[in-house]
C-alpha cells in the first residue's frame, strides 16, 4: 500500500449548495494543491482524476478531489452552473486551510467552474482537463468566454478525438495545451489506435507534473 492510500482522508464541507466531500491525497513534502472536480456526467474516480492521484504526490503535490453536493447527495443529474459555482465557492476555505498556493482544476463542468470562479477565489492557476469548449455537434454554442477569461496561468488537457472540442478547434489564447492522441472526452482510447490507456494516462500527468513544477 502506498503512503498516498494510508494518508487519504476525507473531509466533509458545509456549503450554500449542500454538504461537499473532499478527499485529499497528500504529498509528504507539500508546496501546493491541486483542486479537482468531477463533471457532470460522473465522479471523482474517473480515470484522469485517479492517475492525477496517484501521481502527483510524489512530486510534492497535494491533491483535492472535491465531490459536488449534488452528489454527495445521491443526484444524477447535475444543477445549473450558479449552483456548481456556489458548491466550489463552499469548499474553497477548506483547500486553502493548510497554506499553500491552490491550483483549481477539474473535468469538463467542473473545468468550467474552475475557469469561472479563478480569478474571484485567488486561485494560482486553473487546469481544465476535458473543457467542454461546446455541445458535440454545436460548434456554434462556444464556452470559449469562460476559458479566455480565467485570468490566471491555465493549462487545458484534451483528447485528440473529443466531441466536445478537439484541440484543433480551441482560439488563440494564453494558456497552454496538450493533446492526449486519439482520446475522447473521458481520455479513452480506441484499443486499434496504438496508445493503450496506461500511456494516455502518462502523457496526460506527465504534462500536467511538469507544468505545475514551473509554476513554483
């Protein structure tokens, strides 16, 4: 067992939007946080949440998974964006408590609420893992205001073959981006496209470790 399984706790956070959970990860020497929610359409233990888990503390990374109250409540549908701001907005004191700098990052919606709730909550930076940069087939309907506009050093990580925005359709911006080849919006890879999952998941934490290195 490793020490990152033998030090995992879980915290529950009252918020305006309900009881949140936290389950924090830590890293033995810390120098910052990574924040992470889930999307809508699952929970923390999507496959890029749990490699980023398991990966990060070793390079002296706490990591927060943070569960939305609507469902640590048992929902299966998520609430309106407010809601999801107003339940990240709650859990926030918590991931600042130990007095690190706080990376805020997440999945898909929760990417979103990252992005839009970065500037106003004092974040250090905002990964975006999965941005929904519009519904599949909807080019038209672009979230792209909500990237551009987080105001801090963001790095977005995205399947090559994601319907949701393939790294080719993001605009021009300040932030960085990485491709996982061939993955699409929860990173799984087609078994004949050569990258098995193991090494999508690698790409992926290897570039996210290495950017959170140069941001202390």
């Amino acid at each position: 067992m490793s020490a990152t399984e033998t030090e995992r706790r879980v915290e529950t956070v009252d918020t305006d939007a309900g009881p949140a959970r936290i389950t924090w990860l830590p890293a033995r020497e810390p120098r910052l946080v990574l924040a992470v929610g889930h999307g809508a359409g699952g929970g923390i233990e999507s496959r890029d949440l749990r490699a980023l888990g398991a990966a990060l503390p070793a390079h002296g990374v706490s990591v927060a998974l943070v569960e939305q109250p609507w469902r640590v409540a048992g929902k299966k549908v998520a609430p309106a964006p407010g809601t999801l701001d107003a339940g990240w907005r709650g859990v926030w004191p918590a991931l600042t408590a130990p007095g690190l700098p706080v990376v805020a990052g997440g999945r898909s919606a929760g990417a979103r609420v990252a992005c839009r709730t970065a500037t106003e909550l004092g974040a250090r930076a905002v990964l975006a893992l999965a941005f929904p940069l519009h519904p599949p087939g909807k080019p038209e309907k672009s979230r792209a205001d909500e990237l551009l506009g987080a105001g801090v050093p963001t790095l977005v990580v995205q399947g090559g073959n994601d319907p949701f925005g393939r790294p080719g359709e993001f605009p021009p911006g300040e932030y960085g981006i990485t491709e996982v080849p061939y993955g699409d919006h929860g990173f799984a890879v087609p078994k004949k496209s050569g990258p098995t999952e193991d090494r999508a998941m690698g790409i992926l934490t290897d570039a996210v470790t290495a950017w959170l290195t140069g941001l202390v």
